[in-house]
C-alpha cells in the first residue's frame, strides 16, 4: 500500500497474548476518536475495529504469538497494518462451523478496499487492509 506524505500514522499496540486482543480494538476506537473525521460513519469505524481484531487474532495464533499493530490515517481512507514473525501469508480456507475458524481472513478482504502482504526484511510479514472512510 502507498503512504502518502500527509498521514498521521500511531503504533497502537504490542500484542502479546489473546488476552491483550482487546487492548488493541480499545487502542483503535480511541485512534479514530482522535482523529475526529467527522465524516467517517459508526459503521466503518466498526470495521475498523473489527478487522485490527481478526488481523491481531491472527496474528497471535498463526504468527508466533506477537504482534505490533500500526494504523495510519491517509487520504484515501485508514491503513490497518499488523505485523508479526511469521513468513506465512494468511490464506482463504473454508470456514468451519464446529469452531475452528476460516471466516476471519475473507471477511477482512471483503470489508477492506485493498489487502496486502508484505515480507519483512527482518523476518516475517506485515498484513495490511485499507479501509474506507
């Protein structure tokens, strides 16, 4: 995804266990809450919170239990970007209603404008969604 050059960019969270998923939906509402985009509707800062949830969870469970979450403010609408020490992209599996997940990952390409993943050079992967205003 392009950053533009006016963003406003905060590192929301340093997740370190599913307890924590919390933390970070509550570090998102008060993110957009300081943002004070008039425009933005309870609906897509619902979706904003829901995918930093599904994004950190995870990341948690599939990515070595870890994860910092970024959020950046842009023109075209706000960056979600959680990354964590695996190398394995998330991947589309048919969801599983006894329990054991499959939803999160295309919900999270159906509410975002754009997803991507992006190897680090440190090692792992940083998974990022543009959401609309």
């Amino acid at each position: 995804m392009n950053t533009m050059t006016n963003t406003m960019a905060e590192s929301v969270a340093t997740v370190r266990s599913v307890v924590l998923v919390a933390d970070a939906r509550r570090a998102a509402r008060a993110f957009l809450e300081r943002l004070r985009r008039p425009s933005m509707t309870a609906e897509a800062a619902d979706n904003v919170v829901l995918v930093v949830s599904e994004l950190v969870t995870n990341a948690l469970r599939h990515g070595g239990g870890s994860c910092t979450v970024e959020l950046t403010a842009q023109v075209e609408g706000l960056e979600v970007a959680v990354h964590d020490a695996s190398p394995h992209a998330p991947r589309t599996r048919t969801p599983d209603m006894g329990g054991a997940g499959g939803f999160g990952w295309a919900m999270v390409n159906r509410l975002a404008r754009a997803t991507a993943v992006t190897r680090r050079a440190s090692g792992g992967k940083t998974v990022s969604a543009l959401l609309a205003w």
